[in-house]
C-alpha cells in the first residue's frame, strides 16, 4: 500500500491519518534505538493525513463546508479523540476535523 492512500472513505468531517513512524516522531534514535513511550509523557498524537473526508453540512443543511486539511498535511491532534482501525496489518486513525489541534508547515 502507498504511503499516501487510504483503503477506507472518510465521511463527513472526518480524516484518516497514518500515524508516524517512529524514525518520523523522532522517539527513534539515528541507530535505531527506541525511546520508551515513558519518556514522551502526554503529548499529542501526530500523523499524516491521507484521505479527507467531504465535511459537514453548513447550519441550513444545504451546502457542505469543506475541511481546513488536506492529503499530505502532517497534523497533530487530541491524544483521546481517534479510533484506530487496522486494515491489512497497517495501522489508521480516523479523527474528526475538530479533534485535530493543528497543522505542521
């Protein structure tokens, strides 16, 4: 699978992340050495979004208002407001677009 597809569809407001590596998160050392999950306290979660889904319906239930995000971003979100799915040994999130905290540029 490529590292930038999703084999689910997002509804709604909803994103599909891929979860970084451990070399990406940099909780790895440059020799492979792994940094317990100890050491990393509460921080957020992080990740790349891969599939988007096409957002909410605006108040008057007419025009759907499309999501801040895009395939690509990598984000940061609430350590508590995902599900995991795992699909085929590889490992996502489905977040919504109001659980994710930010965009890295």
């Amino acid at each position: 699978m490529s590292e930038q597809t999703s084999p689910i569809r997002p509804l709604n407001d909803k994103v599909i992340v891929r979860p970084l590596t451990d070399e990406e998160q940099g909780t790895a050392s440059p020799s492979g050495i792994i940094i317990p999950d100890s050491a990393k306290k509460e921080i957020p979660e992080q990740g790349i979004v891969v599939a988007v889904g096409p957002g909410k319906f605006d108040e008057d239930g007419e025009e759907r208002v499309p999501l801040d995000v895009k395939m690509g971003d990598r984000v940061v979100f609430s350590k508590y407001g995902f599900d995991t799915v795992k699909y085929q040994g590889n490992e996502f999130y489905i977040v919504a677009e109001g659980s994710i905290l930010g965009v890295f540029e």
